[in-house]
C-alpha cells in the first residue's frame, strides 16, 4: 500500500551548538526547506526499508453484541512486514494461551469466540502493536464493553386523575443500557399515542401534557424501550389517566391539586415544565451535537421560540424539533457557547427560560505528526499540534517507549510539541508516537522516520502524453523519490531550458504548470531528477488542441402538435478528438422512442405531442472537454373549446352570455368568436356576432327582434381557431317594427321613358318581424310635386313608367312589417331611361402635324340633346387613296378606323397615318344608349415622308468580275419618288469590312452593271428609295461575282446545289494541279506562296484568300448588319425620319421588316437589325465557292 512520506532537511552545517530549544527551533526552521509529499508506489517501496504503520483499527469505544464474537481490528504495512502483539488493562495479553482468541495470519486483528463464555470476562482496555527491525507503532486504546438491555424494575403504578385544562407529566424512567434505549409510547394494539404542540415527549423519554383535555382518557399509556444492538423491546406497565370535568368533582384524590384554588380549569399563562427554574446550564463537546429542551404548560397551548442572546443562530446547522420545543445544532463549535433563551406564549402572556451552553473540547489536532524520510546527516523536526478545552497534555514515545525512558540519543531533542532530530545517521530510524489528552479524551498518532540514501528515481511514466485545451491549465508531472530530496529542473524541446516564469510555474513537487496553455507550447519536455546519488531524466509531451465550441446553438422553439421539431447543434472541434453528440431531455436521457432522429449536429422530433415539451440540452463530448447548449421545446396548439355557455340579464334586446374556457395548450387565447344561429329564418347558419379579448368570459350581446337565437363562442390563440363550442340554449326575442331601411337603392331607366328602383332587401334578420314589405317613393328632382308611392312584397325592384327621357328623379324605400314602419327612408337621385343621341358635333377641324399625325378639333353638342350621360365622341377616320394615285385607284374596301375620346373632350389626336394620303373624317356623340348621326364628312391630306424600302433587290447576269443589280420601287412610296441610292462594300467573317462605294440613280432607273469586281470577295448591297424628304429603308442583299447567286439570307444550303456540286470538282481539280506545281518547285529548292502562308500563319483557315499569290484561304462571314463605313445608321438599326419622330413604330402598330428570297418585301418596315439564319445551323453553311475550296486545302 502507499503511503505519503514528507522530506524536511536541513544544511550539515547549520547545527554547530545547542541553545534553549526555542533558539535552536527558530535556526532550524530558518534553514529548513519547505515541506514535500512524494506519493511512493509498491514498485518502489519494494526495495525500501519502512517502519511499521497502522492503517486499520477498531474504533476506541466498542460495543459488542454477546451473541456474535468480538472482532478487534488492527492493521499494519512495513518493511518487512511488521510482527503484532496486544496489552490489555495495560498488561501483555498472551493470544496464544486463550483457545477461544484468534490472530489473523499476516495481521494482528483478534477474534475472540464468546460462544459458551461468559462475555464480561472479555470485556476491558485493549491495544495493538505492530513491531518490525525499524521501529514499532502502536493502535488507540480501544475500550471494549458487552451491549446490556436490563429489564424494567417492577413498579406498581397508580391510576391518576386530573382535571381537564391542568398540566400533566408520565414518566418513563426506562433502565441504564449499553447504548441507551429509544424511547416511545404506544397503547395496548401497539399504535403510536399522536403527538403534537400540546402532547410531546421529552429528550429523556418522559410525556409531558401542557395542558388536559378529555379526549386524553385511557388506561393504556404504555412507555416501550428498544435495546439497539440486541434489537429487543421492553415496556413498563401500562399508566391508567382520567380526565374529570368540575361538575364531576369530589374527594377523589387529583393529580396536581394544588392549583384547584386558583380555578385550575380557566386559562392561565404560560409556565415551564422542564427545564425548571428561570435558568438553567448545559456543556456540550466541540464537533458533538447540541440539543436544548423547553417544554411548557398553559392554557391555551403555548408556542415556542428559541434566541441566541447576542448573537444568530447558525441557520446551516440549526433545526427545530418536537414543535418548536428542542433546538439542535450540529457540529458544534466554541462559537455555539452562551446564552440560548426560549420563550412560551399565549394570548395570556410569556414566560422565559435561560440555557447558558459551554462549549468543552477533546484534544483535536491542528497538525499532526507525519513521515520523515531524511538522507544521512539531514536534520528533521516531528511536530505535535493539538487544541482542546482543557488544554491537553502532550506526551512523545519512541517505537512505544516513553521518550524519557528510551534510551539516550543525543541527536533527538524534545521541546513541547516538537522533536527535532539532529544529522540523523543510518540504523536510527524509529517511530515516534504523540499522546495529546485532557479530561474529555485522547489523541494518538504515529509518525515514522526512516533514514535512507537513495539516488532519484522518477515515478512518472515515461513518454506520457497530456493533452490540454487552448487557455486552459496545463500541468506536467514529474513525481520523484530519491534520498536526499532531487532537485528538479525542465527543460523543453530537450534545449531550452523553462524558469519558473511567465508562462511556466515550476511546483515544488516537480510538477510544471503553464497558465494559460498555447499552441506554441506544444511539444517534448524533459524533466531532470538529481541529488549527490545520481541522476535521473524523464520525457513527456504537450499536445494543446483546439476547444470543443458549439457555433450553431438550439433555438427556442414553439411548436404545434403533429408537426416536427428540429433542433440544430452545429460544432467545431479539434480534429484529433473524436467527438461524442449526445442530447438530453429534460437533464435526462432522450425517451426511447423512434420518433427522436439524432444527426450529425441536429435532433429531429416527428409528430410532436404534449409530452415532448421540456428542455433539450446537445452536449458535445471529447476525451479533454466538452460544450453544451440548451433550448426549450414548448408544444401548442388550437385552445379546447370552451364549455358551460349560460345565458343571463336577459332583456328585449340584450343578453349576458358567459362561459368557461378550455384548455390554451401552452399558447395564451387571443380571442373569443362568438356566433349565433338563427333558428327561424335561417337554421343551419352560423354568423359572426362579435369578439372579446381572450381575457374574459363574459360578452354583453344586443339583440335583434323575431330571432331565435342560439350562442356558440370559438377561442383563438397563435395556432388558429378552436372547436366550437356546444351550442347554448335558445333565447326568442319579441317582434318589433323594423330597425333599417333596404340599402343599395338605385335608380336608372332601361329603356326611354321608364325608371327602375332596386334595392337590396332585408334578410329575415333584419325583418323584426312578420309581413315585411317595402314602400317606394319617388318624385322628379327641381320640381315643385309630392311624392308618388307604391308598396311592394317579396320584391327587390319596381319599375315606374311614363316618365321623361333622362330626368333626375328623388328616390326613398322605406321597410315596414306588421308591427310598423321603419325608420325615415334616406333620399337617394336616381335618372330615368335614355334615349339615342339628337345631335352631331360641328365645327369639326383637322390640323395636320407632320406625315403621319393629326390633330382633329370639334364643337361641343348641348346636354339636352345627349338624351343621357354623355360617354364621350367617336371619331371615324379612312384613307381614300393616295395623292399619287388616281381615283381610279380607290380602294373601295377601305376600313373606318375608329378612335373613342371619352367625357366631353373637344379634341383628339389621329396617329398612324400614311404618308401622301387623302382621308375622310366625320364624328358621332356617344352616351349608355348608342351613337347619334354622324357629323359632316371633312377631308384632308397628309404630306410627303420618306419611301418604304424598294420592292426587291435581285442579282443577274453574273460573271467572273461583273454583275448586273435590279429593283422594284417601293410598294409605299409615301411621296414622289426622287431616285434611288446604292452602297455597296465587301464583308467577311471578322469584323473588318471593306470601303463603302455609293451610286445614286434617277427614278426612272431600276437596273445597273457593276464591273471590276473581285470574283474570291463577297459583297454586301444596300438599296434605298428618295423623296424630297430624304431616302428611306434599305433593301440588303450579298452576293459573289464568281457565284452568279445572292446571298439574300443565308437559308439556302448551296451545298445541295447541282450547280455547286459541279463547281467544286472543278476547284478540287484545279486544287489537285497546284499541289503537283508545288511539288516540283519544292524538289527544286525553290519556295511558294502557299508555304510562306503556311509558316506566316499556323491555322490555314484564317488566311485570306489573294488574287496575286494564288492561295487560299476563309472570308469572314459577319453578320447582314455589319455597317457602312462612314454611315450614320444607329446602332438599333432604324434608319430616322428627317420631319418627324412619328411613326406607326412609335404608336405600337409598326412589325418587323422581311425580304423573301426573291427580294419582295413584306410587312411594314421595322428599323430593326436582321439576324444572320445560319448562326444556328454552322454545318450547313455554305456562303461562297472560296470556303469550298478552303474545305478541300
């Protein structure tokens, strides 16, 4: 077993003479190094030498059941093992000659076999010691007693009387045991007699009654003492008590008489039972508990309280007993002693009673003596402290020996409570043993000294690893045992040597401490053990890893039932640790139900219930430390419906109705809904009444008369609506006349000269009674006329005739019933019918803005002649024809175009038109019924604009350097044609395009020859048309010399073309012959185009095919749009109209802009940009002959 041993040494050299021993402790104590535990393991106390120590002995006071045998313990270690012997009564106790006593093998605990025997014989004072080479240690003197349970003594116990009200005491005197007994009273069928404020049972056993009353009767209070080590129960004879009232009174002899002259029966103030007197005193050992008694009698009960004079009570070691009637305090201290005062009180008054407590000791230690390993020619000190009250005697013994009557040793001085030992020498080690003792007990402790020399051995294991976190505590162990105590020092990486500096603390038991660990404190450290024997190293290693730190924590969470519930707990850990998710409910483990999901960093609950409610805790684990987080799952949902509707303060036309709520599901009720039913006009239909807060329970409900009313009421909290309710009784109001008129009530003619009344009628509801019907009246508005009436039934109409064409009209539907009429009807204006239009409008007048918009004026027609609400005009406009044509040319089929301008507008603008154009424009008045006649037709023309683009464009007569181009005029010439404008300019595939030549034709013009053209170049062709307002649209066209073809939109795959099939083998023919010629100029050393080609550029595709070199290569084919140099075409393509921003574009009619491949144009000109067709089909583009031939390098 290990033990813990403490090194105290002093230099050789501080001891040079003696003195008083308080001078020499003083010099010892100044040259003493500070005190060490080593903590030895077997593996090195195997080889050492060590004094005997007890580690196990039976307690000083033992009481012994005689039934079982006596086991006295004692236990001891040392090296060698230690040897045993007992003394009893202070004499040797030879074990060997008593059969019935037995020593355990190796040990020195006795067990003495009593069976048969009588006990007491081995009853007295018993100690063990335990004795090896290097010393002798010695037990506790250990009392050893048989548990006794004498018998009751007979007694003969009389009957007592006493009179109800006065104070009454039974004894119980049980007999002295061996512990003492426990103690309480029961009857004759073995039930408890109860206890309370007025009926208690004192510490010592007794009953005690503060007071009489009848119900305390019976002859059956029996007193029972139960032995605790035998486990047997004695009871004395049963006390008989009668209780009297006055009236019952005579010579009887009565318990307590003397109080009979002060009227016993009355109340009377509070007096003590026990303690007796005003005061009294208790003593009390520290470390024991304290318990103070105050039982009082009076009438009524008294009630008891305790105070500490001049001080508080300890409330962490106090506690009230017996109803307030016994203080106890645990544990007590010298702080407890003084003066406790407890105070009885009735209405009639107090009384007081005062314990004085002194607080005694035994010796208890403040230090007590320990170990000593000490080296040769070290010094020690042995040091004694103890305490108590008396002061206790202090007496010091050597393995046993009083130290006076060992023998001498000149290196052992004994001053008090101390024994200093002088350069100790090898063979003189001892156990010294302290005897502390006053009146109240004794102390004994042994402490060895064993005198060793011992190189360092380090008790750490090698190569350990710690692992810390980062700003943790990091502590690196270096346990040690050598004698002289080693010296310790680290060093780190096994170079640099640590100081006992910030970071690092080095302990004096080796052990090295870094505050606030870093990860640049990771790493190898080696720690040195030396003393003058040797020395020895250590190695261990500082792993400082990152803290487990939750990023993600749970999150409150307020769910419905039936729903899910996900909790997330996202970590981030150290790497190296594996880390341990685990979840709690509640501080306790998740029910084991698969509705619970544990992820990676989240818990999921399905179809959460009631029971899921609580709190959920995600703890992250690893081997170093751990994180947690918390959040709380509270489950709702909509509110039980709530019940016990009842209907009061009931009157025409109110009603209370109350109710109670249901259950709110953990979500606080918004809202209560009330309904009702109307069980005569319409059953089956619940109707919204009104809301309350969701704190009441009560609404206060105004009624409509003739309901049969029935309530229900639904409750609202954040999830929704609850059930409603039971319906509540029904409740009948009476019927009245009606409460409101009819609503939404109108007026307005269908046809000419009628005029039609609505409304909305009331429902039953509404009625209030039986027969409802409707009175209309009416009378024309700014006429001096009484009103016309009619009145009408299950109608929510009536038609009045013979009435002016669109006259205002004064309009009332009042309600009556049986009962009779509604309130005063609100008087709403209504119009009767209209009728067509009179008249036209006049003045109509046109001015023209520019070539494609106009302006129209007209005059006003009267109201009269609207005959109704006036809509608005409706202007007809339509193209003749246009001012280039004849009027043959006509088109006969022409459509009015129509334009609405609402109100009473007088002028309108007429968009869209065409250019050059003659139109005719007339206008006709618009109200709810029709149009009127028409105005007077007006005409009017529009100027020029610039031309639509040319009819078509197309390409013949092609050759190797020339073709011919020929076009159409426009089919919207908008003006006098002027001429015609071409541009011309080659276009490849990048995005350079060649310079742009310009010709300009007359308008008779619509063909031209165009010579000089290179024949491997593609040409992109735009035509316009002109007027005197400037040329309008282009027509686009690309096409080849050599190809013969247009390029109109690149549709046309030519590679299927008969003519392109036969094209290409001849190019592939010619190709064919070339590459013969440069093969012969190759052999000949000479170079040719081709090959410088070649090496200029690595991809042949991208060379440009040139007339004067003869080779080949790819043009670039850009997009139709690609521009003009030097034009001023916007970059949205549309070309811009020199007189007007105008345009049928602008008003939302203009379409985009096609050419079919013969050129024609169809739909109107849109100004935007063509699309290249072949974009989306590369593989079947074929633009021209040269990226044939291109195809074929």
């Amino acid at each position: 077993m290990d033990f813990t041993v403490v090194h105290l040494i002093v230099g050789e050299n501080t001891m040079r003479s003696s003195g008083s021993g308080a001078v020499l402790l003083m010099i010892l104590l100044s040259h003493m190094t500070s005190a060490l535990e080593v903590p030895l393991d077997p593996k090195v106390l195997e080889g050492l030498p060590q004094p005997p120590t007890i580690t196990l002995q039976s307690p000083k006071d033992y009481i012994f059941d005689p039934r079982e045998n006596i086991v006295i313990h004692c236990e001891a270690k040392g090296k060698p093992h230690p040897n045993f012997s007992w003394t009893r009564n202070g004499s040797h106790f030879d074990v060997e000659q008593d059969s019935k006593v037995l020593m355990k093998p190796s040990s020195g605990t006795l067990v003495i076999d009593i069976s048969g025997e009588k006990a007491e014989a081995y009853e007295g004072t018993y100690q063990c010691t335990a004795h090896n080479d290097h010393g002798t240690a010695i037990s506790n003197n250990i009392v050893i007693r048989q548990s006794r349970s004498p018998l009751w003594s007979k007694e003969r116990l009389e009957a007592i009387t006493v009179q109800t009200g006065v104070s009454l005491v039974l004894q119980c005197r049980p007999p002295a045991g061996l512990p003492p007994p426990v103690i309480f009273w029961m009857d004759n069928i073995f039930q408890r007699l109860p206890l309370d404020n007025r009926v208690s049972q004192a510490l010592n056993g007794d009953l005690y009654f503060s007071n009489v009353l009848p119900e305390d009767n019976r002859n059956d209070y029996i007193c029972y003492a139960r032995f605790p080590y035998t486990q047997t129960i004695q009871q004395k004879q049963p006390i008989s008590v009668t209780v009297l009232e006055m009236d019952t009174m005579n010579d009887t002899s009565l318990y307590n008489v003397t109080n009979f002259s002060d009227n016993p029966t009355g109340e009377r103030r509070p007096g003590f039972m026990t303690p007796l007197g005003a005061s009294s005193t208790k003593m009390v050992l520290r470390g024991e508990t304290l318990e103070l008694e105050c039982i009082a009698e009076g009438l009524p009960t008294p009630e008891m309280s305790w105070q500490k004079d001049g001080g508080e009570l300890p409330t962490s070691r106090v506690s009230f007993l017996n109803y307030k009637k016994t203080l106890k305090i645990l544990d007590v201290s010298e702080a407890d002693a003084g003066d406790y005062t407890c105070t009885a009180t009735n209405r009639l008054g107090t009384a007081h009673h005062n314990i004085k407590v002194n607080v005694k000791a035994a010796p208890f230690w403040i230090s007590a003596p320990r170990n000593l390993i000490l080296a040769p020619n070290e010094t020690g000190i042995l040091t004694c402290r103890v305490n108590g009250d008396p002061k206790p005697d202090i007496n010091w013994f050597v393995n046993g020996v009083p130290i006076e009557n060992a023998p001498e040793d000149h290196t052992r001085k004994v001053d008090a409570d101390t024994v200093i030992l002088s350069r100790v020498q090898s063979g003189s080690s001892a156990v010294y043993q302290c005897n502390a003792s006053n009146e109240f007990g004794y102390l004994i402790a042994n402490a060895f000294v064993s005198v060793l020399a011992e190189p360092p051995r380090v008790l750490t294991p090698p190569n350990q690893v710690y692992q810390v976190i980062t700003n943790s505590l990091a502590l690196l162990h270096c346990a040690t045992f050598g004698s002289p105590i080693p010296t310790i020092t680290w060093f780190k990486d096994s170079q640099i040597s640590i100081k006992s500096e910030d970071p690092y603390v080095i302990h004096e038991n080796g052990t090295l401490e870094i505050n606030v660990a870093q990860s640049q404190n990771s790493g190898k450290y080696t720690c040195i053990a030396t003393n003058n024997l040797g020395v020895k190293e250590n190695h261990v290693f500082l792993e400082v890893k990152e803290p487990t730190r939750i990023l993600k924590q749970p999150e409150y969470k307020v769910v419905q039932r039936g729903t899910s519930a996900v909790f997330e707990c996202k970590v981030k850990h150290d790497p190296s640790l594996i880390p341990t998710m685990t979840w709690l409910k509640n501080s306790g483990e998740l029910p084991d139900d698969e509705r619970f999901e544990v992820d990676a960093d989240s818990l999921t609950i399905k179809d959460v219930t009631d029971e899921d409610a609580g709190t959920y805790t995600c703890i992250m684990n690893t081997t170093l430390d751990r994180d947690s987080a918390r959040a709380t799952l509270t489950v709702v949902e909509k509110p039980d419906p709530p019940t016990d509707l009842e209907l009061t303060d009931q009157t025409e036309r109110s009603v209370q109705l109350t109710w109670i709520p249901g259950d709110e599901h953990n979500s606080p009720t918004q809202k209560f809904l009330i309904q009702y039913e109307d069980l005569l006009h319409e059953p089956g239909i619940w109707v919204n009444m009104t809301e309350v807060a969701g704190t009441r329970t009560t609404a206060q409900l105004d009624l409509s008369p003739y309901v049969y009313y029935s309530f229900r009421v639904l409750a609202k909290n954040q999830v929704g609506y609850s059930q409603p309710s039971q319906p509540s009784r029904q409740y009948r109001t009476n019927p009245a006349a009606p409460d409101e008129n009819p609503s939404d009530v109108h007026g307005e003619g269908t046809e000419p000269g009628n005029l039609v009344i609505s409304w909305k009628s009331l429902t039953g509801f509404q009625s209030n009674g039986p027969g409802l019907e409707y009175k209309v009246l009416w009378r024309q508005s700014d006429v001096d006329q009484d009103w016309s009436s009619k009145t009408v039934a299950n109608s929510s109409h009536f038609v009045v005739s013979g009435v002016p064409v669109y006259v205002p009209y004064e309009i009332k539907v009042q309600a009556l019933n049986d009962y009779g009429n509604g309130p005063e009807a609100e008087v709403v204006v209504g119009y009767s019918g209209e009728d067509m239009p009179l008249s036209a409008a006049d003045g109509v007048l046109v001015m023209v803005h520019n070539s494609t918009v106009a302006q129209v004026h007209w005059e006003p027609v009267s109201s009269h002649s609207v005959r109704g609400k006036l809509k608005g005009y409706k202007v007809y406009y339509r193209r003749e024809r246009g001012l280039h044509e004849t009027e043959e040319e006509v088109d006969q089929e022409a459509q009015h175009q129509v334009l609405t301008f609402s109100g009473n507008q007088t002028e309108g603008r007429l968009p869209g038109l065409q250019p050059y154009s003659l139109y005719i424009i007339f206008i006709r008045v618009l109200n709810s019924k029709g149009e009127g006649p028409q105005s007077q037709e007006k005409q009017f023309e529009t100027p020029e604009g610039v031309p639509g683009p040319p009819s078509f464009l197309n390409v013949v007569n092609p050759s190797l350097d020339s073709l011919t181009l020929e076009w159409g005029p426009p089919v919207n010439k908008n003006g006098r044609l002027t001429g015609y404008t071409l541009k011309y300019q080659p276009v490849s595939n990048t995005t350079e395009v060649g310079p742009v030549k310009v010709m300009d034709f007359l308008v008779n013009e619509t063909t031209v020859t165009l010579d000089n053209l290179n024949s491997s170049v593609l040409y992109k062709f735009y035509l316009s048309a002109k007027t005197i307002k400037g040329a309008g649209a282009n027509v686009t066209k690309e096409a080849s010399a050599v190809m013969g073809t247009t390029v109109p939109s690149r549709h046309v795959d030519i590679a299927t073309q008969g003519w392109f099939i036969g094209l290409m083998c001849a190019i592939a023919l010619l190709i064919l012959v070339l590459l013969i010629v440069c093969f012969i100029k190759r052999n000949k050393g000479g170079k040719y185009p081709v090959k410088e080609k070649e090496e200029a550029h690595q991809d042949p595709e991208i060379q440009p095919m040139k007339e004067d070199d003869g080779t080949f290569g790819e043009y670039s084919d850009t997009e139709d749009h690609k521009p003009l140099k030097g034009s001023r075409t916007p970059s949205n393509g549309t070309v811009r109209r020199d007189e007007s921003d105008d345009s049928l574009v602008d008003y939302g009619e203009g379409g985009d802009g096609q050419f079919n491949e013969d050129g024609s144009f169809i739909g109107q000109y849109s100004g935007k940009k063509e699309k290249d067709t072949h974009e989306g089909n590369e593989s079947s583009e074929a633009p021209s002959p040269v990226n044939a031939m291109n195809s074929f390098v």
